[in-house]
C-alpha cells in the first residue's frame, strides 16, 4: 500500500513537471528516467583573484621554510588553526590545506583511487608558456592586461587570452556536445549568478539565473502582494513584447527563460531534501542540484553550470576573511558532491572546479597580498583522479625560478586552456572539437609540449 501510494505521488510530481516543460516548450519525447550517461560541469567562480598560496601549502621543511619566508605574517598556520594535512599518494608529499576547507578535507582521500577531491597547481591564462626569462625580457607574447580584474575575469570564463571574447569555453563545449541532448531544448548552459560569458555559447540555449532565484525571482516579492505581481505583470509585458531588434529580443528570451525556470523549480520533481549549510554559493549550488535531478524528464544529457562567491580581492584583513571565503566554498561543495552522491546518485557524472581571475603574490602587502598570476584550484567529483596535485607545484620564493618579478607573482606552468580541455574532454567532447574550441592552445601546441589535455580526471 504504501509503495503504492509513493509510485502515485511520484507520478502526480512527474506528471506537474512534464506539463510545466510541454507549456515552456523544452520537453524532450524521447525523455527516459535518469538518462545513463548523463554528464555536468559546474564551474565555481571565486571572484577577486583567490589567495592559493594560503588555499594549499607544501609541508616538506625546505619547502615549508621558503613559503614562510616569502608570505611573512600572512603564513599559515594563523589564528585560525592548524592546516588540515593531505599527502599526494603518487610521492607521498605533504601539504596542508587552509582550515577553513576542512568540509572537504575528507575527500582527498588516503591513497590511490579513494579521493575525490584533487588540486591543480600554478594555473593561469598562457598565449604560450613563457619563464622568468622570457617574461622579464618580453621575448614571448602574453595575454592582454593582465593582473587586471575585468580582463582576467572574462579570459579565465572565456579560455582565449584577449580580452575580446563573446563566447564562453563551457558554452562552446556544451554547442560541441549539443547533439547528444536529443531533441531537448532544455537549457545546457544555466548561470546560477546572473548573466555569466561562461555561459554564452553559438549553438546552446543558455538561461541565467539570479542567487535565490526559486524563492524570490528579481525582486518581485513586494508588499503588499498586489504590488509584486504588478511588477512582474508588467516585466512579462516588456519580454513578450516584439522589438524587431534580434540583439533585445535575445536578451528577452534568455530574461524569459529564467522566469519560466523559477516557476519549474518549484515543482515537485525538482525537490532537494539533502542539507546545505546556506550561503550564497550554498544556495546556488542548491539550485544546480535542482536543475539536475530535472534530467530524468527534460532528457538532457549534458550541461554546463556558472557559480560565484564574490569578495576573494584581499588587500587588506585577509586572515579571517580569507579563511571565511573558503569556508563557505568548502562546506557548498561538499554539500553539493554529498548531494550528488546521495540524493541525486551521480557522483561520477558531475564535476565541480572553481576559477578565479588570478592568484595573488606571495609577499604580503600589510595584512593583505596584491594581484597575482598563477593559482592554484579545487576540483571535485566521482570521475576526478583525487588526493593528488597535478601539474607542477611552484617554487615559493621571491625572485625565483617562478616569480614573474620580485613579489612572488607567479607564472603559470599550467594554462587555463588545458584546464578546460581536460573538463571538457570528459564532458564528451571529440578531439577535433577541442581544437576548435581551444585554437590558441591548438595553434601553439608543440610550444606545450604536444600536450593539451591533463590526467587528473578519469
């Protein structure tokens, strides 16, 4: 009696769903329960330029002593604990990780094949790799304004060093990948925080969000009631409307898109139980849950997904605020993986990574650090070679082999174009479309070695 009460319920939530997406018009009709190989990225944009340098720290003594003589009285371990120690089971080195990541600690894992949670060194946006050499004789072209926020924030979602991109590398793997979604016109391309080039593809229909967007869609709740549903009476009107003009008319589409998702993702079939510890980023990462555990009736197999948590530029009190900072991201995303696990039972088909517009200089300015190159980032799911460091961790000293100048802004060794051709690669896309997707690292793969994607997932 029982299951049958519970099959019925979970018919009637099914049954919701389905009429809202025939009504939106993204119903697939060769929709099937949980399809087998679906597959998502879920990019996590720490926006500000992250300190990695205080994210993860090596442990060896001559290591260890050469960090702490160049990050001064920003070194950890500080006030707010010890560092969590991990160890990279391909060579046994220590490191440790700020404590404010201890929600994730446990998912690095103790040895081969038991991590889930691995980190990529000394990552950043490359024309070509350069050294110190090059870079101090300007021997060997580099990406447009760096150290700049505005650039760097849009090169990092967009994977071209310039700073004239209209498209986003996640879009462009989700366009490449477009055909195994079948007939879904289901968004592939959702930003949970606002507008995001992360999320503007050629092919892809994208929609963007606003943080707590199910609950309160752009400001609509108002009081009285009445005064609400005039404003959003009255924005329906503005989208419906027909300009003629092809740029507006987008732009209405997509603001659209979000207003029907809201309305979608209060419907039964997009129920969440698993705890999120609450949050910006915590309630973005709820909502990408949502949307997913969608895929059994919108038929969509693959999907791209934009987060972001805001206030990483720290010149000044960056102890506790930084330690703050990556508490939240910590605790998000091991609820997001737990939840994948969990609830949702796809820990291997989604994979959550966090950018940022650059790292920061090793050495201190005050209580804080300026604006950096390299960085190092987190990378989380059941189909990441875990409790490893990949790529080449860096040399922390201040004028060394790394340091673009003498502050411990260091040059990558890793460019942000293997980054994603890696994520994308496993997204499903052919190595002819990553060519495409990627021309400038493509264009000059020979000066990386040949090599254009990275072994740190499975």
């Amino acid at each position: 009696m029982n299951q049958h009460l519970i099959s019925r319920r979970s018919l009637i939530k099914r049954l919701g769903a389905t009429a809202l997406l025939t009504r939106f018009g993204w119903m697939n009709a060769f929709a099937q329960s949980n399809p087998p190989d679906y597959k998502a990225l879920v990019c996590i944009f720490l926006v500000g330029g992250n300190d990695s340098h205080n994210t993860i720290v090596p442990l060896t003594q001559a290591d260890y002593n050469l960090y702490k003589n160049a990050r001064g009285t920003l070194a950890l371990p500080d006030g707010n604990g010890p560092v969590l120690p991990v160890e990279d089971y391909t060579n046994s080195k220590p490191y440790g990780l700020n404590p404010g990541l201890a929600a994730l600690a446990p998912l690095w894992g103790n040895g081969a094949g038991t991590g889930r949670l691995a980190v990529l060194a000394n990552v950043g946006m490359l024309v070509k790799p350069v050294s110190r050499a090059q870079f101090l004789g300007n021997s060997v072209p580099l990406p447009t304004n760096l150290f700049s926020h505005s650039d760097q924030i849009q090169q990092m979602q967009a994977a071209i060093p310039s700073s004239s991109a209209g498209t986003g590398w996640g879009a462009r793997a989700a366009d490449k990948v477009s055909g195994l979604n079948g007939t879904s016109t289901f968004p592939a391309a959702i930003s949970c925080a606002g507008p995001a080039l992360f999320c503007t593809g050629n092919i892809v229909q994208s929609a963007s969000l606003l943080p707590g967007f199910d609950l309160d869609p752009s400001g609509m709740s108002l009081w009285p009631a009445s005064a609400g549903a005039a404003r959003l009476n009255g924005l329906q009107q503005v989208l419906q409307f027909d300009s003629g003009l092809t740029l507006v008319q987008s732009a209405n589409q997509v603001r659209k898109d979000a207003l029907d998702l809201n309305t979608l993702m209060k419907s039964g079939n997009a129920t969440i139980t698993s705890t999120f510890p609450g949050g910006s980023l915590s309630d973005q990462l709820k909502q990408v849950a949502k949307l997913i555990k969608l895929r059994d009736v919108t038929g969509v197999k693959r999907q791209v997904f934009f987060c972001m948590l805001g206030g990483f530029d720290t010149h000044g009190a960056q102890t506790w605020q930084h330690w703050d900072l990556l508490r939240q991201v910590s605790e998000a995303m091991a609820a997001f993986y737990h939840c994948t696990d969990q609830e949702l039972g796809i820990p291997n088909q989604v994979t959550s990574f966090t950018l940022s517009d650059f790292g920061r200089t090793l050495q201190p300015s005050g209580s804080g650090c300026d604006h950096g190159w390299g960085s190092h980032h987190l990378i989380l799911g059941g189909a990441v070679q875990g409790g490893r460091i990949h790529g080449a961790f860096p040399t922390l000293a201040l004028g060394g082999p790394d340091d673009s100048g003498s502050r411990g802004a260091l040059i990558p060794t890793t460019s942000v174009e293997q980054y994603a051709a890696t994520l994308a690669k496993w997204l499903g896309v052919s190595d002819n479309d990553l060519a495409m997707i990627f021309q400038n690292l493509y264009g000059n793969l020979a000066d990386f070695g040949g090599q254009a994607t990275l072994d740190f997932m499975l």
